[in-house]
C-alpha cells in the first residue's frame, strides 16, 4: 500500500473532524462503488423551503472553498435495466411536488439516507452502449 493511499484516511489541516475517506458521506455511500449521488430537482423543490435554502447555502459554501474543478458540467441520463429510459423527474414544470409522508408514517430504512439515487458512469456507460 502506498504512503498516498494512506493519506486519504487522515484528517486533512483546516477540515476538523472531517475526513476525506472516514466521514459521514463516505459512509452514507455504504459499500457501493457509486461515484456520483444524484438529486433530480423535482425533488429538491418538493423538499420544505427551509431545507431548499440550507442545501443552496451549504452548496454556496461548498464553492467558495471547493477549486472550481470541483464543480464540472454534466449531463443525467436515466438508465434502468442497463438501458435508456424515460425519466419522469426530467419535466418538472409539469409536475407536481412530491407529496410528504404524513407524520408517523412509515418509512424506508433510513440507515442508508442517500440510496436510491447513487451513479456509477463507467458501468452504466458501458452497459448502455451494448
């Protein structure tokens, strides 16, 4: 094991309590080999606006201290079954918000706070070119 691969582990100057490979969205990740966590906006809009307004500012703060490479263009193609599908978040000015659960309601596990919604590019990618 290299001296670099070891460096990713350890708590970096500036960043206190946070750790690139050992902190909360490293491990909200669980075991996939997922590169990317996609939140289509339907869903960011439908989320009470005092958490639209934390994610903006948390996402403000993340670029003012993130270099822009950080931040690249991409485009999201829906892929299910490894191929191409209909996304229906994609025509969101034509959509209703998602509806909330009632209070009490039952829920998924909420153990796993960002499934559902992870993106591995270079098996997908793959997989939708055959």
């Amino acid at each position: 094991m290299s001296s670099d691969s070891n460096a990713a582990t350890v708590t970096e100057a500036g960043r206190p309590g946070s750790s690139y490979s050992d902190g909360p969205a490293w491990h909200a990740f669980g075991l996939s080999r997922a590169a990317y966590h996609v939140i289509p906006r339907r869903t960011l809009q439908s989320m009470p606006v005092e958490w639209q307004a934390r994610f903006v500012a948390l996402m403000g703060e993340a670029r003012q201290v993130l270099p822009d490479e950080a931040f690249p263009e991409y485009q999201v193609i829906r892929i299910e079954g490894g191929k191409y599908a209909s996304d229906p978040n994609r025509r969101y000015r034509h959509a209703a918000p998602f509806p909330l659960r009632p209070a009490g309601a039952e829920q998924a596990s909420t153990a796993q706070p960002l499934a559902g919604a992870f993106v591995n590019t270079d098996i997908q990618f793959e997989q939708a070119r055959r």
